[in-house]
C-alpha cells in the first residue's frame, strides 16, 4: 500500500466497551469522528478505506493475537520467557484461557470499529458518486472481519445499535448475538460475493485488495461453513443453533462452490501467482511479492506511515513484532568467552523474546524431510552465524577470529553454532550451559556447536527465519534490532487457492480434468522441490526435486495430509488454529508434544499433554465487553460462550 496515506482514523466505538490490555491502553473516549454525512464526501470514504487497510496493522504483526493461533496447536507451545498470555492458550495445565485473557479481547476489540466504518461507507458512498469498485473494498473488509469473529467466537452481532449491517452513531450498551448461519449468509457470503462481482482485477494502489483475494476469502469460507454445518466431531456452537442452512442447501453444496471459485481464481490470477521458489517467497527482499494477496504494511522510510517506531519496538500493535515471540537469546552464545552472534536486524536473527517455541514433533514430523524439500530451510533459522565485529566500534577492533567449538577456530561469517537435520547419538552435551554459554553439544572435527532436533528446549531452538527482520539502512553495523519489523506482515497468499480447491475436493467436491486434491497440492509441493539459495547454508543451490516430491505424495490424500502440508506451507504464520478448529482436527493432532525444559543443556524430551475440550473450540466473549452492557445478569450469562 505504497501510495495509501496510513494514518489511524478514530473509529466509533459502538457496542464495544474500550478494552485494555498488558500490552495495549487505549483511552479515548467514544466519538462521532465517522458521520454519515462525512461518507457521502470522497474524502470520507477515502479515509474511511485508508483506516480499514490500517486496521490491518492492529491484528496483524500483533504478537498477542499471533500467538492466540499458534501457541497451543500442533505447532508451538510457550518458551522460557513466556508469561501468563502465552502459557494460558497452551492448554497444557500452565494456565486458563479466561474471558479476561488479553489475546481473546484483541481481535473483537479491533474488528467491529472497522465493520461499523465499512458500513458507513456501504450506506452512504452513492451520494458522493463513489464507484461500486470503492465500495467493494468496504465491503470485503466488512466481510473479513465478520470472518474472522465467527470463527474465533461464534455467532456474533449483526446489530451494532442502528439495525443489522446499519451504520451506528451512537455508542449502544446493549447487544444480541446472532447465530453462525446468520452470520455467513448475512454478513460474509453477501459481502464477499459482491466484493468478487465488483472489484478490479488489479489492485487501485500497491497492496490493494483484488476480485482474487476476494475469491480466495470466499471460496475460505464456504468451505469453512461446510464443515461448520458437517460438524464431525459434534462440536458445540453458540448461540445455540441447528446445523441447517437458512438457504437450503447442505455441506456438498458449499464444498463444491469453494472448489469452484478457488479454481476459478487460479484460473484467471490476474498478475498474480506462485513464486518460482518457497526461499523466494519468504526473502525479505521479495516483500510485497505477486503470490501475497493481501499484507498488513509497515515501512523503514516514516515512523507516521510505518505505525510505530523505526528505532525500539513497543512490544504493542501497530508494531510488526510476532517476528519476535519465537526467538531465542542467541545472543548468549559464547565463543572463548565473547558474544559471538549480536542482536541484528537481520533476517535470521532480530530481537529475541523467546514466548514461543516449536515443538520437537515440527522439526522430526512435519518438516520429516528436509534434503528434497526446500521449506524447512526456508522457515527456520538453523545455523546462527559469527558478527561480533559489528558490535565493536570500529569494527576493526574486534578479535579477528574466536574459538569455537573443539578449540578450533571461526572467523566472521563461520557456523557457530548449528541445528542439526537429524539426531546423532554420539554428541557431546555439557552439564549446564556449558563453553558454549547455552548448552550446546559439540561433534568430532567440528568447530560449530551443535543441537540436534530432539534436544531442543523451551529455551534453545531454531528461530524463524521466515518472519525475521530486513531493512536497507544498517549499513555496515547491527541496525535497529529492536524496532519492530518494518516488512509488511503477509495476510493471504495466492499459494492457498490451491489448499483450499484440495481440500473442497476430498470433501467430496467433483473436480476438474488436472484438478483434482492430489494433482492441486502437488503444484505446492513441485514449487517445494525447487531450490536456488540454501538458506542456512549460505551457498547458491540450483536443484530441482519437484519429481521426486511429486512421486512421494500419496495416491490417495485425506485431510490430515492437507493438514501436514499446509503446516509445511505457512508454519507459525498465524493459519493454524482456524485450520485445526475448522477441520475439527485439533485435539487429534496437538492432544501431546514433547519438549525439553528451561534450563541451559536440558536436552532431555518431556512428553506434554494438552487438555482440549468441545468449548475451547470458540474463544470466549471479551469479560470488559460484557461488563459494560446495561443487561441483567442473566442476559450477560447467555452473552458469554459456554466454559467461561
């Protein structure tokens, strides 16, 4: 979004009661800065668009949020440093997830002051001449965020004070949820199918939305719907609702209609597409790329457009930090007794938090192959490499060389200390934190340290290099490391067409000729098998493994493959929490982990076992949105999802 003015644009509060956080205080007051009048002018509606694509920053890059869908499933759970907004969505017996936990209030908080603004300019852009193009971007994000809600907490309301879908001036303190079928075929079915009928084929400015993202969030939640109105493993939903449909139709027929409309996007992409290579797709520099359809924006030229500071992260939206939550303290690397990796703003480092971590399972299990497929590399950062002389002023000051690991020596730029791809009995762990300062093994002849994937902790693992930091303004030194990230936080890829058609398709979905679920995810995985760049390596690397990838994809695919393979796909970009409770495969598939503890050279598995039960399934309603209605305290009871 290059050429949209980002500036915040105070919203109405309506219906919600200001909600504050440990990481987030708001303060105003409700205002009537949105007037109908204000949206029937060009610049009301320009502005009112120019806060929903901002909204974007505030769930987005949001690290709370981030972890509220990640921490928990197959994919993290809480690191060393985690405190209670982590360790509760664990589910794993370190805390509860409350209705005054602060990652459930972000996105309720965040979202209905934009759809109350998308309304507004729905009702009254016509008087200003606005084209249907204009509007259709409010309506898709009306959509989006009425998306979102439904499948975080369930049925939501329709009505904000004025009737539903109705613009509100007036803060209004009371509220009736409406159903989940309500909540589709009212609110994102209706909006996204005019969003897809109305919207260009490209995007009016850099980052805008499009008919293909449009698409791909419809053709989501059909199939999201389906499997709502399947319900397999008889999940409860609330409000209390018959799994029928209000139009008539049944779960086959909204599976088939995500097949279509998905494959129609990958039909007719317009300028979009997949990337040559998984490393390109994640390489800061191929930021804002054609496979990204949709993206939360941030920029290292202007803290007023960027958000947030450009020199110290807040630890609080706008910033760009989930980049953050799962890395650890690299900086406590020792090399003869010296800081051997600073703290950089770059990709493969950035600034440690350590709140989350992977669990062994994603390092043996889900990225099992890590020779013909290019995404484990592509994800993590596995080899943390020497650059203490930027730490030093001048640079030539610093030790020209260090010893490492076995007394051999390393220079800057060597493999001080190093993930394995495999484990090997005959490393050498220390007691303690040993000369290594974390723990670190050390094998024959190597001057690297070493960890292989069974003997990672909650406080040493591979980083994520996917979400790491750039900026062009380090120059020759560390740069601003602990300034949020300035890249643009990626919302929706076009990669996910193909996920979503596969998936539509095992569910029973007729298919087209070259189409059908194996042949669509063997496109993503023939995209895996090709490498130009070995990322941890550090070397160019020209292969093509797509025919070997292709040939190892089973004849037949169920969901639980799809499941594997979009984890390969979009680890800990935030996808997986609605990918588990939409499939209803969460409790199959991150019931247990295992995982070693705290301490420096804990290198010995821990078996966790998560409880997941039928109403963690929805989040609960925010405790401050229900304190602050004028209702009676059995109406404020019903309000609330049921376990909270």
């Amino acid at each position: 979004m290059k050429n949209i003015q980002l500036k915040a644009v105070a919203a109405i509060w309506l219906l919600m009661v200001i909600i504050s956080g440990c990481s987030k205080i708001l303060e105003e007051e409700p205002r009537s800065t949105f007037t109908p009048d204000y949206f029937k002018t060009v610049t009301g509606v320009n502005g009112g668009l120019t806060s929903m694509y901002a909204h974007l920053r505030n769930i987005y890059g949001q690290a709370y949020f981030y972890n509220s869908l990640i921490t928990g499933t197959d994919e993290a759970t809480w690191g060393k440093d985690a405190d209670g907004n982590f360790k509760d969505m664990d589910c794993s017996g370190v805390g509860s997830i409350l209705s005054t936990s602060f990652p459930s209030s972000i996105l309720w908080s965040e979202a209905f002051p934009n759809i109350n603004n998308a309304s507004g300019i729905i009702e009254n852009a016509s008087a200003a001449g606005i084209s249907n193009a204009l509007v259709a971007e409010a309506r898709f994000f009306r959509a989006f965020d009425y998306f979102l809600l439904v499948q975080t907490f369930g049925g939501v309301p329709l009505d904000l004070g004025a009737g539903e879908l109705k613009f509100n001036t007036n803060p209004s303190r009371t509220s009736v949820r409406n159903t989940v079928p309500a909540v589709y075929t009212k609110a994102v079915f209706p909006d996204l199918i005019k969003a897809v009928a109305d919207l260009p084929i490209t995007g009016r400015v850099t980052g805008g939305v499009t008919k293909v993202a449009a698409q791909l969030f419809l053709s989501k939640a059909y199939l999201t719907y389906a499997w709502w109105l399947q319900n397999p493993n008889n999940i409860p939903t609330y409000p209390a609702s018959a799994r029928t449909d209000p139009d008539g139709h049944d779960a086959n027929y909204y599976f088939q209609q995500a097949y279509d409309i998905a494959t129609a996007a990958i039909e007719n992409p317009s300028t979009f597409g997949l990337m040559d290579t998984y490393y390109d797709v994640n390489w800061a520099v191929n930021d804002r790329n054609k496979e990204t359809l949709l993206y939360a924006d941030h920029t290292q030229t202007s803290e007023k457009f960027n958000g947030g500071s450009l020199t110290f992260g807040s630890g609080g939206a706008p910033d760009n930090f989930s980049g953050w939550m799962m890395t650890w303290n690299y900086t406590n690397i020792r090399s003869g007794g010296i800081s051997s990796v600073q703290r950089e703003a770059e990709q493969h480092l950035g600034r440690p938090w350590n709140r989350m971590a992977p669990t062994i399972e994603v390092l043996k299990n889900t990225f099992a192959d890590k020779t013909l497929d290019s995404r484990y590399d592509g994800t993590f950062t596995t080899v943390y490499r020497g650059n203490w002389p930027k730490g030093y002023n001048p640079p030539s000051s610093a030790p020209t060389s260090l010893v490492n690991a076995n007394g051999l020596s390393i220079v800057p730029g060597d493999a001080v200390l190093s993930f394995l791809n495999a484990d090997d009995a005959t490393i050498a762990y220390p007691t303690g934190a040993g000369v290594s300062g974390v723990g670190a093994g050390v094998l024959p002849g190597r001057a690297d340290y070493v960890i292989a994937p069974g003997g990672i902790s909650r406080i040493v693992y591979p980083g994520l290099w996917k979400l790491g930091p750039y900026r062009t303004d380090n120059g020759t030194g560390l740069g601003q490391p602990n300034a949020g990230s300035t890249r643009p936080y990626p919302v929706a890829k076009f990669s996910e067409l193909y996920f979503i058609a596969a998936e539509a398709a095992v569910k029973g979905a007729t298919t087209k000729a070259g189409k059908s679920a194996r042949e669509l995810i063997n496109v993503i995985r023939a995209r895996a098998g090709k490498w130009r760049f070995d990322n941890n390596g550090n070397v160019a690397k020209v292969a093509d493994n797509s025919a070997a990838m292709v040939a190892a994809t089973p004849a037949t695919i169920d969901i639980n493959y799809i499941l594997a393979e979009r984890s390969r796909e979009y680890y800990a970009e935030g996808y997986r929490r609605y990918d588990l409770i939409r499939t209803q495969k969460w409790g199959e598939l991150a019931a247990t982990f295992t995982i070693a503890g705290t301490a420096y050279g804990d290198h010995t598995p821990q078996t966790v076992t998560r409880t997941i039960t039928p109403n963690l399934y929805l989040r609960p309603i925010p405790q401050a949105q229900i304190d602050g209605m004028q209702m009676s305290a059995d109406e404020k009871k019903a309000y609330q999802n049921p376990g909270y």
